[in-house]
C-alpha cells in the first residue's frame, strides 16, 4: 500500500545497467515511486512491481523526448560511457527535454565521472567542458551533475534486497548512494551544481 504521506514521483532512468543504476531503481521503488527503465533491450532487466522498462536510448533528441515524456525525475548513468561521447548525449537528453514544453519538463540528474570538466588535462577536455557547462547553462533547465564513486562492479536489483543485502558492504555502499540521490530529488537539493557522491556514506 503506498504511503499517502510520500509524494508519489514517476522517474526514469537511463542506462540502469552498472550497479548505482540498479541501487536507484531499488531505492526508487523502495520509496514507492513508479520508475521507468529506459533501455535498448527490454530483456535486460526483469519485471516487478512498479517497475516499468521502455524501449529509448541517448542516441537522438526525438528519442529521449519520446522516452521522457510525463516524467518528473529522469537519472542518465553515464559513468560508463566514452568521454567524447557525453556531450553530444547530453546535448540530445537536453533538446529532448525542452521539446517537451516548459510544462512537462522533468528534473534531469546526469551521473558519471566529471573531473575533466572541472579540472581540464588537456585542450580537447578544456573545449568538450565548456561546450557541454554552455548547452546546461542555455537551457534553463533544472539539471544536476552527480560525480560517482567508484563502486563495484556487477550488482543488480535483487542484491539490495532482503537476505541478499544483509552483510554485503558492495551493496550497501551502492544503495547509501542510491538513497542520498533519492534524498536529493526529495529536497530539491544542488540544482545547477556538480555533486559528489562518497561511496562511504553517500554524500
């Protein structure tokens, strides 16, 4: 039965296959909130309650507008991703959100490794950086880059759950970030600001 004390949010997620992916689903449908797997194969992750898996991807505005559309929180896990690559994806995640109308815009939470944006190691990073902080800055939308930690490799939905949760530090430290994300929906917290989540206590 759900909580009518908990807003009751729809989100989507992007990219769900590493493990923070699969922590925030669980996290997600923990607080009782309808989350939307958004994936190339609907076969990679199994049916459950409340869990909704979508066919879209990051490869073009159209398809992530058609993948977004109606919901109020959209997570992109893209730490595993080629570098050269997040700009042009996060362009497409951003022209896909605006062309939704101001109306139906959702909050967006993009999570990867972003030093390089911070901290530039050569030109090419330097000029990927400020063409990818313009499009964020232009768009006026409400957008926070979440910096991950490292964390292991492997875990899925079903091992943060029960038995399978109870004395596993891996998961545990997954799921506190799963959590100080979800924190962060809730309280609307370091929109416009880059993030960084400690696998320790995750925050």
């Amino acid at each position: 039965m759900h909580n009518l004390e908990t807003p009751r949010l729809k989100l989507g997620v992007f990219l769900p296959h590493d493990s923070l992916g699969q922590a925030l689903i669980t996290a997600a449908l923990h607080r009782q909130h309808e989350v939307t797997a958004v994936l190339d194969d609907l076969n990679q992750l199994t049916a459950r309650p409340g869990l909704r898996c979508k066919l879209g991807s990051l490869d073009s505005a159209p398809t992530v507008n058609r993948a977004i559309a109606g919901l109020d929180v959209v997570f992109a896990c893209l730490g595993g991703e080629v570098q050269d690559d997040l700009p042009v994806q996060c362009g497409h995640l951003i022209d896909g959100a605006l062309s939704l109308g101001r109306a139906g815009v959702p909050r967006l939470l993009l999570i990867g490794q972003w030093q390089w944006l911070v901290d530039a190691d050569t030109a090419d990073d330097e000029a990927l950086g400020a063409g990818l902080r313009r499009s964020l800055e232009a768009s006026g939308l409400d957008w926070t880059l979440v910096e991950a930690p490292a964390l292991v490799d492997g875990l899925r939905v079903d091992d943060f759950s029960g038995t399978a949760a109870a004395g596993n530090p891996d998961a545990q430290r997954a799921f506190d970030c799963a959590e100080a994300l979800m924190d962060e929906v809730r309280l609307g917290l370091h929109r416009h600001q880059c993030l960084r989540l400690r696998a320790g206590n995750g925050g």
